[in-house]
C-alpha cells in the first residue's frame, strides 16, 4: 500500500486479490461461512451467526470478536448487505446505513478457477480507530495508514489461506 495521505472521513479502502483453482461455489463455500474466519486471521478471535441465523443472507448478521495488540479486545455486530451466491458476500459492521467499515468479498469465474478478491473500506461512522485518532489528531494520516496497511496485509493473508483450504480440498 502506498502513502496516499487520507483521512478517515476519506473512508479510505484497502484490497487483495488471487486466483484459485476451483470453481465459484466451492469457493463461496469457505468465504460465506464467517464462522471459519477467525482461523484465518490474526485478529478476529470468533464468529457466531446471530438471531437464529446458520448462514449467509441478506439481512443476517453476526457478532464478531476481535483482539489486536494496539487497540485492545472489542466485539462487533455486523450486518449482510449483499449476498449473491457464489458472487459476491458483503456485510457492514454495526449498522447499515452508517457503518464502522464495509467488508466484501468477489468471486469471478477466471481461466477455470475463480478470482476472488476481498475489499474493505472504513468510516464513515466512528470506530475503535477514532478514539487512536481523537488522542493524537496530528498523527491522523499517519493512524490512518499504517491501519490500513494492517488491513491490506490481513486480507491477503486471508485470502492465501482460503486459497489454500479450497485447493487442498480438491
């Protein structure tokens, strides 16, 4: 990620792609079952579906647990706002209309296997990262950045290791 000088009410995005050799829907098997997540990431520690809900769709959500050396333990609910199988996973933390961040992942078919790319972008509503910014607001770009970083870095973690768990399946 290069240094692009945002700010948070820039609702800056970060992005990781890869390509996997199996098809959308067993890709879609792993990326919509938010309950794997948390073994595929450094931060999220776990995932419940809530309300009754087993699974991906619109209007579901989920409360998820998080943990990170800087900015402590914190939990989030968030909200599926899109849910087209096996295309496209989408939710927004805390709210809908106002979210924390916006989390999506594509699946497209591609020379026989599926590109799959996660996205997120921050704000516009305040997060944990505000209260970061709030206590040291000349440091804002630099905060914004370097969490950034963190999340483009965490993403293509996660999609390695979903590119691993399709094709070690097959």
């Amino acid at each position: 990620m290069e240094w692009t000088g945002a700010r948070y009410a820039d609702q800056p995005t970060a992005e990781a792609t890869t390509w996997i050799n199996g098809d959308p829907e067993q890709v879609w098997q792993v990326v919509a079952d938010v309950r794997l997540m948390p073994s595929m990431s450094q931060e999220l520690q776990s995932v419940e579906w809530c309300d009754g809900a087993t699974g991906p769709a619109l209007g579901n959500s989920f409360l998820g647990s998080s943990k990170h050396d800087a900015l402590g333990e914190w939990q989030t609910k968030s909200f599926v706002v899109e849910c087209e199988e096996p295309r496209v996973f989408a939710w927004a933390v805390q709210d809908t209309e106002n979210p924390t961040a916006t989390w999506r992942f594509t699946l497209a078919p591609e020379n026989g296997g599926t590109r799959l790319t996660q996205w997120m972008r921050i704000g516009p509503a305040r997060s944990g990262l505000s209260f970061a910014i709030d206590r040291m607001p000349d440091k804002e770009q630099k905060i914004v950045f370097v969490r950034m970083r963190e999340f483009e870095n965490s993403m293509t973690a996660t999609i390695a290791a979903i590119k691993d768990r399709v094709e070690a399946a097959k």
